[in-house]
C-alpha cells in the first residue's frame, strides 16, 4: 500500500474557506477518482517559532504505485490546477511518497 501524503500551508485569512473547501470539494473529488481506497487529514500541530497560518496533512492511499502514477497522469493536474487557481500564493505545499513497511 502507498500513501501519497500532501502537506499544505494555508494563510489564515483564508483557513476556514480553504478548509471547508477541502473537506466539500477537493477531497471527495480526488476520492471520486476511484484511485485511493482512504483518506486521513491531520492538523500539523508542531509549528516553527516563526511559521505563520495553519498547516494540513491529507494522506491518501492507494494500492500501488502504479496506481498513483496514473493518478498523477490522468487525474492530478487538473484537481492540483483548481486548488491553485482558487488559492494562488495563499498557501504552500509538498507532497511526499510513503509505504507501509
């Protein structure tokens, strides 16, 4: 199993919009693409002293890689394209690969 872990900063003028938006649209839209099996989204609770807004973790899982490289082929850019459109340069992100061992 693989978890495809995203990792974002949002300012806090725009928290709570950028929050019910991920929890009523991006979310369940990424879901509907039939390529992950779960979700979990973590409120980041370790800051840095001069860290400002509020950071998330949503951790999707999917069966194999090659599960989530068509994902990130077919489906990812518009979805990315959307969130970025709607919140551009108010927030940050990074995503990382995972396995369970």
């Amino acid at each position: 199993m693989i978890v495809y872990s995203v990792t974002v900063n949002i300012e806090n003028s725009i928290h709570e919009d950028w929050l019910a938006w991920m929890k009523n649209k991006h979310i369940p839209d990424v879901m509907a693409t039939g390529y992950f099996s779960e979700y979990r989204m973590l409120k980041v609770i370790s800051r840095q002293e001069d860290e400002e807004g509020m950071s998330y973790n949503i951790q999707y899982t999917c069966a194999s890689m090659a599960d989530l490289h068509e994902y990130q082929v077919k489906k990812s850019p518009a979805l990315q394209k959307e969130h970025s459109d709607r919140y551009e340069g108010k927030f940050a992100a990074f995503r990382t690969l995972l396995e369970f061992a």
